[in-house]
C-alpha cells in the first residue's frame, strides 16, 4: 500500500538519492527538487503529502521556501532538514510552520519515525480540523505571543461579570473587530450590539442618541424616542471613540456606568439598563485625564477592566498570516483568484512600518486584489512609497526625519548601497543580490532603474 508522496527539496543529489531509495522500499513514493524554486513548482504541481526541505538551497533559504508555500496557499506539513549549528534557524522554522526540523546527518530510521509521527498527526488535524474550526469561531487572525494574550483577555472578560471593558490602541489594531468578538464570546451574544461613534455626533445629539428624549426636549424632537442604551438591552453597547466626548456627556455617562440607570433628555422618570459597555479609544486617556480633558473618574471606572490592543509592529509575527488571510478573503469578495506575494515583496511588508495598523494592510491587500487578481505581485507592483523604502530598510538606515526630497534621497541612498554591494562582491551582481538579500532579478532592474552600469 503506497503511504503517500513526500517531495525531497535538498541540493545535495546524494543524499537525496539515499533517502530516495529508504523511503521508496518503506512504500513512500518520492518526488525530487534541487533548488527551492523547483521545489515550490512542484509542491504546487504535484500536492504532496510531505516535503522534505532543506534549510540552505543554492536560490532560496528554506525559510524563504516555507514562507512562500504558506503564502502560496500550500498548507502541506514541512519537515526540515539543518545542518549541523543550523539549530536556531530550524527552529525559526518550526515557529514559521514547520512541523519539525532533523540534524544532518541523521539516523535514516530516525528520519522514517520523523515522517511516520508528521503524517499521522496531519490525518488527525484533518478528521479534527471541523471541530476545531468551530472552537476557534474567533475572527481574529494571528498566533503571535500578542495575539495569544490579546485572545485570552478577550475570552476572561468575554465570560465574566464586568459591566464596563475598555480597549485601548491606535487606529486600526482591531478594537471594533475585538468589541465584536467579546460580544460574541459573552452571555449577551444573544442580545444586540450597538455601535456608537462618540466622535461623530454633537454633544446634544449624543446625549439624545444614547439616552433617548422625551418629546419636546430639544428644537425638532417631535416624539419621543428611544436612545441607543434601551436598544443595547440584554446587549452590549460599543462605545468608541470615547476620548472625544465633552465632559459634560463624560459626568452623564459615569452615572450610567456606576448606576446602570439613566434619564431620557428633557426629564422623565429613570430607566434601568442592562448592557455591557466596551468602550475604545486611540488616545492615551491617562494623558488626557492630566490635561483636565477626560474626567479622572470616569477614567477609573472604564479602566477596571483595560486591553491594551498591541500594534501591527508589536506583533510582526502575525503580517504572514494576515497577508494570506485578506488574500483569499478579498479573492472571494472580488470573485477573483488570489494574489501570489513574492519572496522579496513579502519579505518587505513583514518589515514595513505598518502605521495604519491591520487597516492599512487590508486597504493594500484590496488594492492588489483589484489591480492584480492571481498575480505574483513583485516590488513595482507595490504604491510608490512602499517602494522606495526597500532596499534601504534592508539596510541600517532610518527614515523617519527624511526632507522633502525624500524620493532623491532614497534614489541616491540606493545607489551608494548598491554600489558598495556590487564593489564587495568584486562586481559580481548575483552575489551582490544575495548580499543584499533580494534576488537577481530585482537586482538588475535596480541597477538600470538606477543608471549603474
Ligand atoms: N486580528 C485580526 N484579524 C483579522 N482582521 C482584523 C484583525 N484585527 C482587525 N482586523 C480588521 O482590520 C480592520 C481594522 O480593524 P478595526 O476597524 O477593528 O480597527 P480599530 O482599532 O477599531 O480602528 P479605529 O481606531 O480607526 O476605529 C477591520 O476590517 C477589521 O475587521
Ligand atoms: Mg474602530
């Protein structure tokens, strides 16, 4: 009975052919790549059930080679195979996906438990997967140390009894995404979620919007209406922007929080409310409490139960997985094929600075989807000011406090790195590519984009 077929990525043809023979004589069918780049054709081509990958090929690292599967949408399970004092790379391996890594040499039979151990657990991960997949319902994407932290506070405050939850990060990291998952976690999943932009509306009108008004209470209030706490019933109320409210609506909302009760505006008698508040907030509202525009009690009554949302940058990690996901999930918005990041390109988001957070990576993923549905997207694919931070962010230079001629600067910043590249390299162009770590095609369309001869 065949057991299944594993793809050998390894350029050392020999030992390639050894294993090759072992693994054909335990009943393994065998296919073979000798540069990473065949190796990903293939693994693409011929959905094996396992790859063998080598941690140094001659074209790409086989952490290049694993990153670029994942991004390809091969979910096939990856062993590595290290040299020796190659440890601390194969084990960024296992945290970029492998299953696991061997030592060169190794022990064949140990090798065979290795492949026996990964594919058992990849049927098991298969029959199991359904259930798991309704376990983790969670929308949030990312496995980083704070993306883990960042669920379980969300699952602890989700299943208690805190009545007020305040979440706290700059614009973008995810704070409606995760207001919504703390609602659904909760006992008042079953009850609605009412957004309110505090930000958006005038004071008066806030006050109305959230606590309703009696009939007459202001010029145009024609009827009575209710607010917006009275429609959160048995719900949760997300409150955002809450750093952007007068002070007066701050004193009314602390009486709510502390109470649980409210008046309409324009008197009537008091009403009691049960909802669950999250509020958010991108500014530091500890800051604000000392410039006297936040009350300091309210402060301390949203910030019992605080979340500090980490940024994109806090949580690097995480840009592989949430590059794949918004692939695929705007491919099936679009009804188009998803696109294809190459290595370089996603080697430069993963170090891109990521200001705007999850959103503006989500923007640039919709915006290459559109542009480029199922293509590879390489570097001049990218908006002009992603570009040009490349091949200098590569390098030690900062870019923060740039001029205005940042373009000039950039483009003769390039030329000097390139130019000593080329120089170490005794002018040899490939191993001055592999210097800089981008390929050789890149390499030469920057040499004539640049004019370097
Ligand atoms: N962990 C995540 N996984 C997947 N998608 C996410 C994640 N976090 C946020 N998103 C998505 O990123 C986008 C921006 O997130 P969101 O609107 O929640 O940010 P925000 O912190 O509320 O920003 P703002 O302060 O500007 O209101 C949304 O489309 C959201 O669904
Ligand atoms: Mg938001």
């Amino acid at each position: 009975m065949n057991k299944g077929l594993i793809l050998i990525v390894d350029d050392e043809q020999r030992l390639v052919r050894s294993m090759q023979i072992v693994l054909e004589s335990d009943d393994y069918s065998i296919a073979k790549a000798y540069t990473g780049q065949d190796g990903l054709n293939k693994a693409q081509e011929l959905e094996p059930d396992l790859i063998l990958l080598d941690l140094r090929l001659p074209d790409l690292s086989g952490i290049d080679v694993l990153k670029q599967l994942r991004l390809r949408h091969i979910v096939t399970p990856v062993i590595m195979l290290s040299a020796h004092g190659d440890i601390k790379v194969a084990v960024e391996a296992v945290k970029n996906g492998a299953f696991d890594f061997i030592s060169k040499p190794f022990d064949i039979n140990e090798l065979k438990l290795l492949i026996q151990r990964c594919l058992e657990r990849q049927r098991l991960d298969s029959e199991v997967s359904y259930y798991r997949n309704r376990a983790l319902s969670s929308s949030l994407i990312g496995q980083s140390e704070g993306m883990v932290r960042l669920q379980d506070q969300i699952a602890r405050v989700a299943g208690s009894s805190a009545k007020t939850i305040l979440l706290q990060g700059p614009s973008g990291t995810g704070k409606t995404a995760i207001a919504r998952e703390i609602h659904n976690q909760s006992n008042f999943a079953e009850g609605p979620f009412i957004e309110v932009n505090c930000a958006s509306l005038p004071e008066q009108l806030l006050e109305a919007e959230l606590f309703g008004a009696e009939k007459g209470a202001y010029t145009g209030a024609d009827k009575k209406r209710s607010g917006l706490v009275e429609l959160a019933s048995d719900g949760t109320l997300f409150l955002d922007e809450i750093g952007e409210v007068s002070l007066a609506i701050q004193a009314k909302l602390l009486t709510f929080l502390e109470s649980h009760s409210y008046r309409p505006v324009g008197g009537g008698r008091e009403h009691k409310a049960n909802v669950r508040v999250v509020a958010a907030t991108n500014l530091d509202l500890a800051t604000a409490v000392q410039s006297g525009n936040f009350r300091s009690d309210l402060y301390y009554r949203l910030n019992v139960m605080p979340i500090d949302v980490p940024t994109l940058q806090q949580r690097r990690q995480d840009i592989p997985m949430l590059l794949e996901h918004f692939a695929l999930t705007m491919a099936a918005k679009e009804g188009s094929a998803p696109v294809l990041l190459g290595i370089e390109v996603a080697a430069m988001l993963q170090d891109y600075g990521w200001s705007g957070n999850i959103r503006e990576l989500k923007n640039l993923m919709e915006r290459l989807t559109i542009l480029y549905p199922g293509e590879e997207i390489e570097l001049d694919m990218l908006p002009p000011e992603m570009q040009s931070l490349v091949v200098v962010s590569t390098k030690t230079e900062t870019l923060q406090s740039l001029p205005a001629t940042i373009e000039d600067q950039l483009a003769s910043k390039e030329k000097r790195i390139i130019q000593q590249a080329l120089e170490d390299a005794g002018g040899r162009k490939g191993l001055a590519a592999e210097e800089l770590g981008i390929s050789r095609h890149a390499f030469k369309r920057r040499l004539q984009k640049l004019g370097i001869d």
